[in-house]
C-alpha cells in the first residue's frame, strides 16, 4: 500500500446545487424556473417526480451544515438559486431569497466551511424564458443585475465564485437536444444560448472586478472525455466535432477570445450573432478554471447523428464497468483531460469542482449503504488527479458531486450521487461508507492505493 500525499493547501470539498436539494419552490417570494415549468410538463422527466420538496435542505439547512461539520469537509460548493433572488428574473431583490444564502454563508462559516458559490446552475427564472431566454441577448443584462445583487449581499464574505456550471449542457441540453429545461430543439438558440452564456460569465467577471470583491471567480465546464469508435477518419473527424462543440466552444473563448473556426464552418447558419467587443469581454482573465469529469465516451460518424453526424456510446477503460447512469468509467480521462487544457489553454489554476458517481446503493435495514464501488471510482479518479499533478498540472482543489442524493434532472430521483444517503419519505440523512472513507482522505490530505 501506498500514500499518495496532496501538496499542502490542497482543497478539499463536497458539492450540491440549489434546485437539486432545496426544494421550497413556492416559499418566500421565490418565483418560478424554468425546472418547475419542465418538471411539471409531461414525459419530460422519466419517473414524473418534481424538485418541489427535493432534499427539504431549504427547511434542514442548519442541520446540513452541522453534518459537514461532523464530518470535517472544509469546503461545500453551493449554488444560489435566481428565481429565488429575483422571482421575475429582474426588477427588484426578494429579501427573503438573499436572506436565505446570507444564513447558509454564516453557517457555514461558524463552522469552519468555506462557501464555493455558483451564480448559474441552469434553474433560470421562467419569465426570462417567456422572451427567449438565454438565446435572447437582454437575459445576459438581467444576469448581470441578478450577479451584482449576489456580489453585494455575499461578498464580504464568499471568497470563492463561479459565474456558470456547465454552460454546455445549459445551451445543447437545454436548447439543442431539450432533454433539459426549457426542453427545446433549435440548434440555433443553442449557440446563441452558449455565446450569451459566455457574454453573462464576462459580464459578471467585469462587475466582480469593479466591485474590488477579494476572492477568486471562474467557469466550470463538463469536460468528458472522448475517443473515436475506431481509426476511420470519419470517427476521427466526428469525434473532433464533438470536442469542438463542448470542449473548444468554450475553452477558446474564455482563453483566447475566439470561437473554434472548423467547427463554424461546419454548423453554417446556426452560428451565432457575435457583436463587436463581444469576444474581449469574455475573454477577459478570470483566476481559474472549475473542471466536471464524470465519464469518456467513443464517437461515431453517424449519418443520423444530429448536427455534428456524431454518435456517442460509453467508453469504460479495461476493467471498469458503468455508472447507474449507464456512463462509462475511465479514471484515465480525467488526467487527459487536465493535461489537455494544460498543454492548449497556459497551464490554469484548476479545481476540479464535480467527479462522483450514481451508484446501485442497496441500503441495509438502517439506511446504511456500504457503497465500495463508489469508493472505487473516487480513489481511481482522485488517483490520476495525483499523476496529473506529478505531470506538472496546477490542479489546487477537488469536490465531489455529491454531498447528498439529490434530484438528478430529467431522470428525477432515481440515480443516487450522494456520499450521504436520503430517504425521501422521511429526509433522512444517512452517511454512506463513502463519506467515512473521503473524510479520511480529507484528514490525511491523502489517498492509500
Ligand atoms: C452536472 C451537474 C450536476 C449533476 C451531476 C450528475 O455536472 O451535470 O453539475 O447537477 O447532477 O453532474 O449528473
């Protein structure tokens, strides 16, 4: 056996975003989102279930913090929920929503938690929708007021910000393949959604900035990894499609103020509108990257595959099965992943803000979930984290997704993420071997392969 130690002042923590845990949709002035109107629109999530109650964290926050507490995790990343800040989507500020953050943040740090805050984690106020939502520019100005509300109430004391959560799956998913709210199909909207997405982060960058807040702000971007189904160079090319969509989209915007060419060439008219200034003001310094790696995927050129004529399948590296959300494991993809934006992108402070996994999670008569292969999969990843950092990757920090169960999007309640379980009759929280096992890895600053 060996000990993999961190460097010191390496970040550990847990993660969790507002519309998966906090339920209380209609309490307190909040307003309503785009996941309440979807939710609530049948067969778009698989079980039928609702955000409505969720984890009750709303209701059980102090208590959520004591658990952390217990069990010593120094960082919780949390995301603040717009609609309950400003329920039209814009106009003036619910007291009671900003109220809500301001005791998390103080509890939190009576207990010794540094607060990580996410602005967007995809739950837009629905009457944004109603004018286009994020492919109608003027959401961008009502982001930037709703930003600046959040700035001036928490700023004192969140050292640590995100502007966007996955503003790729916030466009493609919401906007391209609608699997996500606002569940549309136009892959017009969804560059124009991504181009506003980033013009929003750079927007709320600028007034972070202007504000003077103390602290370090940044994206977070899924990056999954992916490999051509085969040598062909079909596959190759599709598969470059692909990374250009979720990975380069981004990546070359936020670093170097440009969009991918190859790929604009190649979706014609649906690139989107780009206004001149627009590209400086996303590409403005921001003081990290935020990285999500879950899963790897194989990419097909397939005739019938969408826009990019892509076909994806899950990838597990030898030796390793799937997730309960039928995702390919591959401990090695993360490392690549961070070598890449290593080697393309000027070497970035990065934290990896989301790696974890759903998990079957048989519990036994008390609740108690003996989850090693949750454990398996977060020691592999943590594992090759460490190889990153050997091979010369700034890599600071680590969170898991996910503290709790929560409310997996359009697949409702069914895949379990939590490193503490949660009865969702009674909201009961129950710690899983994996929480035992992380604090130790927290304590020690360490992993033992
Ligand atoms: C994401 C989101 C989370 C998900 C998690 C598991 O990265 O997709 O941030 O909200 O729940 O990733 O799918």
């Amino acid at each position: 056996m060996t000990n993999l130690h961190f460097p010191n002042g390496f970040i550990w923590g847990v993660a969790a975003s507002a519309y998966q845990i906090e339920g209380a949709c209609n309490e307190d002035g909040r307003g309503e989102s785009i996941w309440d109107r979807f939710t609530k629109t049948p067969y778009r999530i698989t079980t039928g279930e609702t955000a409505e109650r969720a984890c009750d964290h709303y209701h059980r926050m102090p208590d959520d913090v004591a658990l952390m507490n217990e069990f010593g995790y120094p960082y919780y990343r949390f995301a603040v929920s717009w609609s309950r800040i400003m329920p039209d989507g814009a106009g003036n500020a619910n007291k009671s929503g900003l109220d809500f953050y301001d005791r998390l943040v103080d509890e939190m740090l009576k207990a010794g938690i540094q607060p990580k805050t996410t602005l967007y984690h995809w739950d837009l106020p629905q009457t944004l929708q109603d004018k286009g939502g994020w492919a109608n520019r003027e959401t961008v100005d009502r982001f930037a007021e709703y930003a600046s509300r959040v700035f001036e109430r928490l700023g004192d004391r969140v050292r640590f910000w995100s502007t966007h959560n996955e503003p790729w799956v916030a466009a493609f998913l919401g906007y391209a393949t609608g699997l996500h709210a606002p569940g549309i199909c136009d892959y017009s909207q969804a560059y124009q959604a991504a181009h506003h997405l980033l013009l929003a982060h750079g927007r709320s960058v600028q007034i972070f900035r202007q504000g003077g807040y103390k602290g370090e702000i940044g994206l977070i971007l899924n990056l999954n990894g992916l490999i051509p189904a085969s040598s062909s160079q079909a596959d190759i090319d599709a598969t470059q499609r692909v990374h250009d969509e979720t990975h380069a989209l981004f990546l070359d915007a936020i670093y170097k103020g440009t969009y991918p060419r190859k790929l604009f060439d190649f979706i014609g008219s649906h690139q989107p509108k780009i206004k001149s200034g627009d590209m400086e003001l996303i590409a403005q310094p921001t003081d990290y990257l935020g990285l999500n790696y879950y899963n790897t995927d194989h990419v097909a050129y397939d005739v019938f595959g969408g826009l990019n004529k892509a076909r994806i399948t899950p990838y597990s590296a030898p030796g390793w099965g799937r997730t309960e959300m039928n995702w390919g494991i591959d401990p090695d993809g993360i490392k690549r992943e961070l070598i890449y934006v290593k080697e393309n992108y000027g070497s970035p402070k990065i934290y990896i803000t989301e790696n974890g996994c759903a998990m079957p999670d048989i519990p036994d008569a008390k609740g108690f979930v003996a989850d090693w292969d949750r454990i398996n999969y977060l020691r592999a990843h943590i594992h090759k984290i460490h190889e990153a950092i050997q091979a010369g990757v700034d890599v600071r920090g680590y969170f898991t997704w996910s503290i709790f169960d929560n409310f997996e999007w359009e697949r409702g309640y069914g895949p379990r993420f939590g490193l503490v379980r949660v009865d969702y009759e009674t909201m009961e929280r129950v710690p899983k071997q994996s929480a035992y096992w992380f604090r130790e890895v927290v304590q020690q600053n360490s992993i033992t392969i």
